[in-house]
C-alpha cells in the first residue's frame, strides 16, 4: 500500500520541492494554504500523515492541525516551523495537536524518517478503529470519569471494563475531579459539562493552566456551537454529546490512551527550546537523544528539578545534556520526578555549559 501525505504551505514553490523529493517512495499530494488543505483532508483523504507548515495567511498550521484532528483522528500530523516560530510551536505542542515537531530548513533524510514515523502511527490508529489493536499494551493507565449522572458515569465504566487493567475513578463533580488530578498520574480526563460546584468549563480551565497536555474527552447533554466554541478556546479536547455512540467512544479513548501525550522535536538548539520551557512554565519530562546517549530533565513549572543521563545526575546530568549535537527531543507532558535534585537557576546552568563548551572547543584547536 502506498501511503498518501498531505503537505500544506502557502509557498507554492516549496510544495513542488516536496513533490519531486518524495514522489518515489510516497503518494505526495499538496494544497496551498489551511483552507485548501482541510477541503483536502474533508473531501480527498484519507491520508496517512499531513505535514505543515506553522506560518501560513488565514488559518495557521496550529489552528489547521488542530482542525485536521477533528475531522481525521487517525491522521499523523506533523508541523514545520522555523526557529523564530518557536513559541507557537509549543502552544501546538500544549494542545495535542502534533505528533512531531521540525525545524525549517529540513534535511531530507529527517523529514523521510518523521514520515515513517508517522505512517506506523497511522497504521496503529486504523488498528484501533478495526479492532485489531492489543489493548492489553494499555495496562496500568489510568482514567478518571468526572460526571455528576450515576447512569452514565456506570455506562462508560462498562464500556472501559473492555481494556484489560485499566484503573477508572469517579468523581461526581469538578471540585473532587481536581482533588484526584493533583494526587493520582491520570492519562485520560472524561469530563462532563454540567457538573455542581466545579462545573465541566471549570475542570478544563484548570487542567489547561495545571496539567497541560493531559488528553481530555469532554462530554455534554447539551451541546450548542457556543458550547463547543468556548471548549475550543480553553483547549484541543475532544467533544462528544451525549447520547453518542459507544463504540466510537471507545475507539477514541484506545486512541487517546495510545498515543499519550509525547510529542518529537527534531532540529532545533537544546539552549533555545530550554528556554522556552522556562518562558512558558511548562510541567513536562524531556527525553534527549545524542548519537547514541539518552538523556531525561525534568522540568515543574518552567524550572529544572532534576536530570540524568548514563551514571551522571543532577547539575552534572544537566549541563552535559545541554552540550549535546544534533539532538531529537521528545517532549511528554507530566514531570516524573517530584524530588527537586537542582538548585541552581536554569539560565545558570545554560551559561556555565556554554563556557564549558567554549573551553573544550578551545583546547581541542590548540
């Protein structure tokens, strides 16, 4: 089977060039701008990944990839961006929208390498939506149902008995809903709208300030486009109005499930994207690679708690990290370390490993 990929840009000459790259290995199709591209998505897919760009006149690429995932949930989506773009990017990255990040210009062999990647994504999607996904590779994720209606709240507990070892908790209203996330490490928010004291838009509120990047499916008896617009503005969460069919909804659980909330970046500066986190005060784990070594730091709040890398950690662990050529980074958006291991203030540490790295670049000239 020859996979389809979409790439939109609005630079009609850069289309061409992925053109006459990829025609060989893929089935390359290309649209002119957001607008284009979703028509293309709606009315020509399916397609296996859609890759683009971030700078685009009418509908951007986060605003557009964001769209691509309502309309084609099993397509791998992919953003390109330059480095001035980069604050954006991580707004796409916050919201779910993208399985991968690069950065312009892109080698060929990078962005070959990407597609593949998401192409095996998309292969695991459609396994899902097929059912000949293994959902025993779910285990020991963790969903919390937030719903006021015992009905309901017993259905959906039914239909996710199907995934083996699954923990499911309730919590009748938003307020115990909250107390639940700052304990326990959930993987999946199904939360209602209408809900007493801390109502369903509450919820989302403070998931999206608290714990981004959590995956939430959002569920309402009443749904109205003002409803769905005023979600939109909080978050890239899935909607569904009750009563919706069971058998969708749990594809996009097994979905949701899978896919977590990591995403890749390739292409890009370790120091700048550091300082970035620290800008938006993300709670994330960042897992480096480096011809050959693997690295993790990990951030609450914008700040650098810890890392380590081989036998090294804390601010060792760190500034050698950041030295590091040619990295690919996967970002995931939960801190799996609660122990703070660095004191020191991270721009700190950025200038202490850049004059580290001068100082070696010198004695290796002499």
């Amino acid at each position: 089977m020859e996979h389809r990929i979409l790439f939109v840009d609005d630079e009609p000459n850069i289309l061409e060039g992925y053109k006459r790259q990829l025609r060989k290995q893929y089935d390359v199709v290309t649209a002119e701008g957001g607008e284009r591209g979703l028509d293309m998505v709606k009315n020509n897919g399916p397609f296996s990944v859609v890759v683009s760009d971030l700078k685009m006149p009418g509908i951007d690429g986060n605003h557009f990839l964001a769209l691509v995932k309502e309309v084609s949930p099993e397509t791998t989506r992919i953003l390109l961006t330059g480095y001035a773009d980069l604050k954006s990017a991580i707004e796409a990255i916050n919201n779910g929208n993208i399985f991968r990040l690069l950065t312009k210009p892109c080698d060929r062999l990078d962005l070959v390498q990407a597609l593949e990647s998401g192409i095996e994504l998309y292969n695991e999607n459609m396994s899902i939506k097929t059912g000949a996904f293994d959902v025993k590779s779910l285990s020991s994720k963790k969903v919390l149902i937030a719903d006021d209606d015992p009905v309901i709240v017993r259905v959906l507990q039914k239909v996710l008995r199907d995934i083996p070892a699954l923990t499911v908790l309730t919590a009748e209203d938003g307020k115990k809903a909250i107390t639940i996330l700052d304990k326990e490490n959930i993987d999946l928010l199904i939360a209602d709208i209408q809900m007493p004291h801390v109502n369903g838009l509450q919820l989302l509120s403070y998931v999206s300030k608290n714990l981004q990047g959590l995956r939430v499916i959002v569920l309402t008896a009443n749904g109205s486009e003002k409803i769905e617009n005023t979600i939109k503005s909080i978050g890239s969460y899935l909607f569904y109005e009750k009563p919706m069919d069971l058998n969708v909804f749990k594809d996009a659980v097994i979905r949701e499930l899978r896919s977590g909330n990591t995403s890749q970046i390739h292409g890009i500066n370790i120091s700048s994207f550091l300082q970035l986190i620290d800008i938006e005060g993300k709670i994330c784990t960042l897992t480096v690679r480096s011809h050959g070594n693997v690295g993790y730091l990990y951030f609450r709040n914008g700040e650098l708690i810890a890392a380590e890398t081989g036998n090294l950690r804390g601010e060792k662990a760190a500034m050698n990290i950041i030295n590091w050529n040619n990295s690919v980074i996967e970002i995931a958006d939960m801190c799996k370390k609660n122990k703070r291991e660095i004191d020191k203030p991270l721009m700190k540490l950025l200038m202490e490993s850049a004059r580290i790295k001068d100082e070696e670049s010198e004695a290796a000239e002499k």
